[in-house]
C-alpha cells in the first residue's frame, strides 16, 4: 500500500558555503518505514539552493564555492554595478542570481529501505548569503 509522509527540516548554515543534510534526511527516512519510493526536496528561500554533490573531498565543496563567487560577485563590485536591488545588502542580489541557477529542489529515489545515492553523493544545502542563516527545507515522500 502506497503512503506518504512530510517533514520540515530547519538547517542552520554558517554563511557562504555548502552544508551537508544527507544524514538529517536518511534518518527521516529511515523513520517512515518506506522501502521503496520517491522524497522530493524542496528548499522555502530565494536566496539559497539546494545541491546532489560529493561529499568525500571537502575540496569539492570549497572549489564550487569559490566558483560560485567568481560567476556572481557581490554588489560592491565594479563588474556588479548594473544591478538595482541591493537595498538588503551587497550579497542579496547576488544570492538570487546564484539561486536561480541552482536546484531549489531535488528528487530522489529510494529503494531498498534508503535513498539511491551514489557512492560520493551527499545532498546539500547551498547557502548564497553572506551571514548565517536557518534555511527551511520542505520534504515529501511517497512509496510503499
């Protein structure tokens, strides 16, 4: 018989940066008793991502934010002075344009009792603001 089960997840983040959640989410999971099936992701902010990325190497995590920061510098850069919405800070703008080009949700299969993960996969939450902040991740499951 199919069911299905919602959670919240409240992921505190320490500014800029790649944040692990494949344990939070692997434990819910685990909770529900649900074999086989599909959890969708779904991140509740406009200034934050989320990520399906390796997770052996934490040089992986570091080059892709700096990657993130060379493809959209702050406001208060010269090649940024095109923009107009910079009245909530010189990393808010930026942070949206980083958002719009990554996920703000992810599917994820599940078969066996756990999520279909690749080896070196972690699932993560992206964070695109300057400060910390405590992202709100939505998440559903169906399956049996």
């Amino acid at each position: 018989m199919t069911s299905q089960h919602q959670t919240e997840f409240r992921i505190r983040t320490k500014g800029p940066g790649l944040t692990e959640i494949t344990s939070d989410v692997a434990a819910w999971l685990d909770g529900t008793g649900v074999t086989e099936g599909l959890v969708t992701l779904f991140i509740r902010h406009t200034s934050a991502s989320l990520l399906i990325q390796e997770n052996a190497d934490p040089d992986v995590q570091r080059d892709l934010s700096h990657w993130l920061e060379r493809l959209v510098p702050r406001a208060d850069d010269p090649s940024m002075r095109w923009l107009t919405h910079v009245t909530e800070g010189p990393d808010d703008m930026p942070a949206h344009i980083k958002a719009a080009h990554l996920p703000v949700s992810l599917q994820i299969p599940v078969g066996d009792g756990g999520m279909r993960l690749g080896t070196w996969q972690g699932i993560y939450v992206v964070e695109h603001r300057d400060r910390p902040h405590e992202r709100r991740i939505s998440a559903h499951l169906i399956g049996a």
